[in-house]
C-alpha cells in the first residue's frame, strides 16, 4: 500500500508524487566560503491545489524510524 499525504490547509490528499518537496537549508559564509548547516532540516511538502506548504514532520515516523522498525 502506497502512503498517502494530505494537507492539513484544504484536505487534498494524492500520492506523494503529486506533491512538491523541498527541503529548506540554510547557508552560512564563512571567512573561508560557504558552509551548509549540519542540522538536519524537516521536508516542506507543497499541496498542488492550494500551494500552500506544510511540514511532512511526523513524530510516530521519528519515534519508529529510531525504533529501528520503520
Ligand atoms: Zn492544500
């Protein structure tokens, strides 16, 4: 069974293909060039009706994933 997303502004729920990903990063510069932060960042996900974009952030999939059962 395929995941499905749905936003949580206007309700659309689709496949994850038919959202947008992004994953925001910040750059800092440096005497010596610019660096990526090390943090890790949570993915924004853009809904294709509204455009308006949320955090696919799920703590259950955090909590799992660290479980090692995810
Ligand atoms: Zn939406």
């Amino acid at each position: 069974m395929k995941e499905a997303l749905k936003c949580p502004r206007c309700g659309f729920t689709g496949r994850p293909e038919e959202f947008t990903f992004m994953q925001e990063a910040t750059i800092y510069y440096t005497g010596r060039g610019l660096e990526h932060e090390e943090r890790e960042r949570p993915i924004m996900v853009i809904c294709p009706r509204c455009g308006e974009g949320f955090y696919l952030e799920s703590p259950v999939k955090r909590l799992l994933e660290r479980l090692g059962a995810g």
